[in-house]
C-alpha cells in the first residue's frame, strides 16, 4: 500500500500572490500576524497536515510591496514556531535559520528547545541567503560568495548534529536515593573546529527527543543540491512542471545514492499554489481577481521605487518577440485581446492564452473575454496556480506523486486566511479519502518516515 504524501503549509500571512492583500477580507496588516498564525495552526493541525513550514529574509526595502509584499514585514521564523508551540499538539513546526549569518549554538540551543517543549515538532531550514542587503544588517561589507557560503553551511550541520548528540539517551539517570543526577561519560563535547566555525559544547539543553532534528534544504545550484541530497531529510525543489519535477527528484536522489545513501530516505517536496473553491468556475474567478488586481505600470506606480519594468504591455510584447513597430504594443490595460491580436503573439502568447483558460477561465472571444491587463499580470508573476474544486486539487497531488515527482508538497495560500481555510476545509478531506493525505506519528522524524539516526558518538569513535 503507498503510504501518504507529506503535506505541509508554507505560511505566508500576507498572502503567497502580490495582490492577495488586495482580496476582500484578506489579512494585510502584520501587526495582526498572531491571529492568523492561531487560525493557520488551528485548520492546518484539524486537517491532519504534517508541519507548518515559515521560511525568511534577512532584510526588507520598498521594492518589495510590489514584488514580494509578504517579505516587508515578517515575523522571525524561529519566534513563530515557538510562538505556536503552546497552540498546537500534533503537527510539525519548520523554522528557517540563515547558516550565513546565524550562531551554530544559539540555533541548535533553540530548536532542541522546541523540539524538548512540543514532545517533537520541530524541524529546521537551512539556508545560506540570497539577499545582498543581509550582509550589511549583520555588520559585513558584503554578502559572502557561493563556495564560501555552502561551506560555511556544511560545518554549520556538523555543527548542530554535535551538539544535538551532546547527550546520550541514558546520560540522565535521576536517581534520588543514591544522589546520582547524570552520568558524566554520557555528555559529550561538540569539539569542531573548522574554517568557518568553531563550538565547543556540550549544548545546555536535554536531548531533544527526535535525537536529531529534521533538517530540510533547498535550492538550484550544484552546491545545494549536493548539500541537499547529502545532508537534508527534505529538499524542497521549485520544478516549474511535472517532466521538471520528475528530473531533480532523480537528479537528487541520484547525487544521495553516490554518496552511500539510501535514495529513499530523501524526501522530494514541491510547492503547490491551489486556488480552491466549491467548484471550478468559483475557482476560475479568484484567479481572475488576483491577476486584475496584480499593481501595473499605469498611473502613480509608474513613478514608485523599483517598481518591476516587465508589468507593462511594451515588456510583454518584447518577451513574446512582437515587432517593433506592431500596434498592439499600444494597447491599453483593459481592452480585450482579440483574435487578430492573439495571432501575432507566436507560440509563447499562445501557451499563455492557454494557461489563462486553464487557470482563470478567460478566452479570446469568449464569455469571459481575456484582457491585456490578464495578459502582463500572469506573464510578470507566473505563479504555479492549481485551480479548482476539491477534485481538481487532489488530482494534481495524486499525478504528482504516481509520476515520481514528489514525495509531497508545501501547500502556499494566495491570501490569508480565506485560501488557506478553503483548502483544509474543501481539498484536504478528499485528500483524505484517496489516501494522499494522513501520515502517522507522534514526532514529526515518525510523520516525516525518516529513519532514526544512529548516535554521532559511535560515528566519532
């Protein structure tokens, strides 16, 4: 019998789509997060998902109220699974650390705190930064190259198993009568002293009860994906399609096998963006919604700080290889694409009149007639969408996971907390009833199936 997919929410509270916010009753303000981390948790532990997962960014800037607004302002990832540690009894708690910038002890200190304090739920993302704008807010004159980065990430997981491990299972004996509290061969030193990092321990904290704590990884360059496939128990991939998806889950595992792991104990996990509502066409019409109110290039925007160059007609035109000299390149936001228009957009514009029916049920000519303002909007942000009632969701999870192209999936929610809520309550009990929803387990390593580690001291000895 197959087992379930792993599923789990990649929480964004302002939303996982730019114009989300702008959705009635959607959640824009993060002075408010604590409400909507409550109702997330609440929904997504009843539905049975398997981790909440908050990832990061080391710094913010105005450019990002168009591109990214959820970005802006966040609350700290580590903050947030402690926060909802006391909210939630089952369901696994993913915070995301910066190895580029973040101190090995504190973190592994953290986490086995969380994971002693949820019986555990706790997971870590390791990631090495992408935002130049870090370096200066950690008092560094630039961010540090790739090699340097990962390198510093590879110790950084020696690290944070060393320390993990500074306690034997049986170290702690608490026996009252004889005035016995521990015994002292049973706690280790970490002792690593590398290029970019050094610890002592032993960490100050009890053995977390997972042992070691899931780690999960993503990334695209060949560095990450070694560190991924060597290292991680999850790696998170962001494959475009399903021939995509297929290829780095075999690439991955591949790279695992040569370095002696078993392939399988490295779980494949892809995001997801579902649109959900009672049927197709409610669905269709959300994503309409986001794209008409996805901010253009058109009156004040144009003038605002970094606002994106490719949300204009000209930007499309130009990445659809139209003439120069071709009108259309003057239409307005809001007239319609007619056909004769649609014709001169090559085989590009077509694939995406395609997907704008597929996803938001517009057409050239039709009930619900396809604008240029639909057009830029899903060519500027080409999110993932997967649209639909309940059936049309599960469907997409079941292709994927008969395929081979995923182990599971981070659920994002285009708004907050409307999408989430009707993805819970709508696709995850026909997730559910197809078997593809529902893993076992009391620690998220037993929900996740990762296969208990073997104690680092008997490694080291």
């Amino acid at each position: 019998m197959t087992e379930p997919l792993i599923v789990g929410a990649m929480v964004r509270t302002l939303g996982a789509y730019p114009s989300g916010w702008r959705q009635d009753g959607a959640h824009r303000d993060p002075a408010g997060d604590a409400d909507i981390l409550r109702r997330v948790a609440q929904a997504g532990e009843e539905a049975g998902l398997d981790y909440l997962f908050f990832g990061d960014w080391l710094a913010t800037g105005p450019d990002l109220e168009f591109r990214d607004p959820y970005l802006l302002a966040r609350i700290d990832p580590v903050s947030a699974v402690l926060f909802l540690a006391g909210l939630t009894s089952r369901i696994g708690l993913i915070a995301t650390v910066n190895t580029t910038y973040a101190d090995p002890y504190t973190t592994a200190r953290s986490l086995a705190s969380l994971d002693v304090l949820t019986g555990g739920r706790a997971g870590v993302n390791l990631v090495t930064g992408a935002e130049p704008r870090a370096a200066g807010n950690h008092g560094r004159d630039a961010h540090a190259d790739n090699e340097n980065r990962y390198d510093r990430a590879e110790e950084f997981v020696t690290a944070l198993r060393r320390l993990w491990d500074s306690w034997s299972e049986d170290a702690w004996i608490a026996d009252a009568a004889r005035g016995v509290l521990i015994d002292p061969d049973g706690l280790r030193p970490a002792g690593l002293q590398g290029t970019h990092l050094g610890v002592t321990g032993p960490l100050n904290v009890a053995r977390p009860p997972q042992g070691q704590i899931p780690i999960v990884h993503a990334g695209t360059s060949p560095r990450s994906r070694s560190l991924a496939a060597t290292e991680a128990d999850l790696a998170l991939i962001a494959a475009p399609n399903l021939a995509d998806a297929i290829e780095v889950r075999r690439a991955l595992r591949a790279i695992a096998a040569d370095a002696g792991r078993a392939p399988e104990s490295l779980k494949v996990i892809a995001p997801v963006l579902p649109v959900v509502a009672d049927t197709d066409a409610d669905a269709h019409r959300i994503v309409e919604r986001l794209l008409a109110l996805l901010p253009l290039a058109e009156g004040h925007q144009r003038d605002r700080t970094a606002f994106p160059a490719n949300r204009t007609v000209a930007a499309l035109a130009d990445a659809l290889a139209v003439a120069p000299d071709d009108p259309l390149r003057g239409a307005a936001f809001d007239d319609e694409v007619t056909a004769e228009q649609a014709s001169r957009l090559g085989t590009a514009g077509a694939a995406l009149i395609e997907r704008l029916t597929r996803i938001a049920g517009l057409g050239v000519a039709t009930r619900h007639p396809l604008t240029w303002r639909h057009l830029v909007a899903a060519h500027a942000v080409p999110a993932a969408f997967v649209v639909g009632g309940a059936t049309t969701i599960a469907d997409h999870f079941e292709k994927w996971r008969d395929e081979g192209a995923a182990d599971g999936f981070n659920v994002l929610s285009a708004f907050q907390p409307a999408q989430f809520e009707a993805f819970t309550r709508l696709a995850a009990p026909e997730l559910r009833r197809r078997g593809l929803l529902g893993r076992e387990g009391e620690t998220l390593r037993e929900r996740l199936g990762i296969a208990a580690q073997p104690a680092l001291q008997a490694v080291r000895a």
